[in-house]
C-alpha cells in the first residue's frame, strides 16, 4: 500500500488522507476511477487512460478539466514517492462535496485522490498461470461503459467467484455473455478470436483495446460480436483481459474445462505479443 497519497492538491500520508463525510462520491457512489499499470518503475498507457478518464467525466457532467499533464506528473511522484517497482495507480474523481441530497447543486468541486498499490502481474513466462471462472447474471446499471466506482453488482459477482475458489466471473444477460466483474472476456473458435464490441453494455477496456490493435496489426482473424453462454463453453480457448490481469487465460468455466484445462497455443501467443508490445 501507499505510504504517500495525493489529494486534492498535496501529498499526505496513507494515514492522514481523509476526504469529508458529505463527499458524493462516500454517500452516493458519485465518482469515477482509473487503475494504470506500473511495471519496472514505468507508467503504462497513460493516454489510453487519461481518454476514457475525459469520457467519463463528460458522460457525468464533473465540474473539471481533465490536464493530462498535471495528472502525469502527479503518478510520477507517487511512483517515487512509494518506491513502486511494479502494481498500479488508482485515480479516483469524485464530484464533490454538499449536504446530502440526490439531485447534485452545479459547479461542485471535485476531490480528486490518487495512490498507489503493489500487484504480481500474469507475465507470459514460465510460470504463467491459467485460472477458473463462472458465470454470473449481469445485473448491473445501464451504463457500464462509464468507469464509475458504483460496482455493487461487481462485487457480488466477483465474491460468489471468490466463495467458489474462482478467479473471475463472467457475465450474462439474455444468454448473451456481456463481460466479467473486473475485465472483458474473450474466446477463440476455430483461431478466430472473438469478444464483445465496444457498446454501452461493457467497459471499454485499455487492454482491451490494445491487444485489438495488436491483432490487427498480426492480421490474425478477428470479429467483435455478442456471444452465448453456450459458445463461451465450447471454446477453445478463453481469456481475459483488464489492466491488472494483462492477459490470463480461463481455463475452466463452472463445471466445463477449456481446452483440456490447459493454456491455450493462441492464449500464449497473444500474451507474448502483448507483453513484448508494451515493454
């Protein structure tokens, strides 16, 4: 965890960062977040960031201005400050403080706090890893595709993966598989890789919009379309991505294994392309 966090305009320790109790963010979920990877001391993907940051903000109408300047540097320092060699950043912007109310007053201040976090990364070496899965209602609020810290459903979903010794759950609505809790979710069939497009009913991922440039860069087989619970279970193959996932392969879902329960040669490679893209 972070010995040093900024708020607002400062640099306080972990300790003494305190936000006030009438902030929108505490009592209505009134905010958005971006999580960036460190690796090697090195910031990664920070436009990629700061862009979606900027849409969410809009999309909620905040009284700010999003510098990517002033933001940059700001993650600098907290990546000397705590000495982070590898993890992430977390940003979080909420809309500011009033007396509790729904309906938000215009033109409130936001409080804006960032910090860092250690984190172990699914490198493609060695021992990289495959994980299970399962697959869980998606009941969350109708615009997903703004990063919003309101992530009740996400927690229950990723919990019950928790309680049934899973790494990640994978959603559904209308046996249509939409993303996961914390990530987006692909499938391969046929070596055609396939995952959800980019509309209002999932995040838009960075990594998930990387790996899109990469593939299409290898001009490997590519479709963006919506999938069904049975598709994703006859696979044969299946990852997902997110910022602190990079990519990790599924390798069982609920009760069915993928590809025999073992990483998948495509899996692999897209891992390595990935990783040799970014560092």
């Amino acid at each position: 965890m972070s010995k040093f966090v900024f708020l607002n305009t400062r640099y306080v320790e972990f300790k003494d960062a305190k936000i006030h109790i009438e902030d929108r963010g505490f009592q209505f979920s009134d905010s958005v977040y971006e999580v960036i990877k460190v690796i090697n001391n090195n910031l990664f993907d920070f436009d990629y960031h700061m862009g979606r940051l900027k849409y969410s903000t809009k999309e909620l109408k905040f009284n700010i201005k999003i510098d990517n300047i002033f933001f940059n540097k700001i993650f600098i320092n907290l990546i000397k400050k705590n000495r982070l060699t590898n993890g992430i950043v977390y940003l979080q912007i909420t809309r500011g403080e009033q007396p509790r109310e729904h309906a938000y007053k215009k033109n409130l201040k936001p409080n804006i706090i960032a910090y860092t976090s250690k984190k172990k990364f699914n490198f493609p070496n060695k021992n990289f890893k495959g994980y299970k899965a399962i697959t869980y209602p998606d009941i969350r609020w109708g615009r997903p595709d703004i990063k919003t810290t309101s992530l009740l459903a996400n927690i229950l979903a990723a919990s019950e993966a928790s309680n049934k010794a899973a790494y990640e759950t994978i959603l559904f609505k209308n046996n249509k598989i939409t993303e996961a809790s914390h990530s987006n979710v692909w499938i391969i069939k046929k070596n055609k890789i396939i995952t959800h497009p980019a509309t209002r009913e999932i995040l838009k991922g960075v990594t998930r919009t990387l790996l899109i440039n990469i593939i299409k860069s290898l001009e490997i087989n590519f479709e963006e379309r919506e999938f069904s619970i049975n598709e994703l279970y006859k696979s044969d193959e299946v990852f997902i991505t997110s910022t602190g996932s990079l990519i990790t392969p599924i390798i069982k879902i609920d009760k069915i294994k993928i590809n025999n329960g073992k990483i998948g040669q495509v899996t692999k490679f897209l891992a390595l392309s990935f990783y040799k893209a970014i560092i």
